[in-house]
C-alpha cells in the first residue's frame, strides 16, 4: 500500500532542497499549461517536476 502522507513529505522535502519553494505548484497535472509554475506528477513509479 502506497503511503500518501509519506510521499508528500517527501516531495515537500525535496522541493526545499533544492530551494524551489514556490506559491505556484500544480500538482498531478502536467497537461495544465500555465506559466511560471512547477508541474508535479507520477509517472511510470516516480515522482516527476516539469518547469
């Protein structure tokens, strides 16, 4: 079973790493098309950024 809570923190954790905190997330859409934003999603069994 795949723990949610866990891959948030995660995630979260990784995205400080890299300083990449931002207001403007959009997450498990990467077909959204608006600009200036950070895409999260899963694909084939990792998490993916698209900038």
């Amino acid at each position: 079973m795949i723990d949610i809570k866990q891959l948030k923190r995660e995630i979260e954790n990784k995205i400080k790493e890299k300083g990449l905190e931002s207001p403007y997330y959009i997450p498990f859409d990467k077909k959204n098309s608006q600009p200036w934003v950070f895409h999260l999603f899963y694909k084939d069994g990792k998490f993916m950024m698209k900038f």
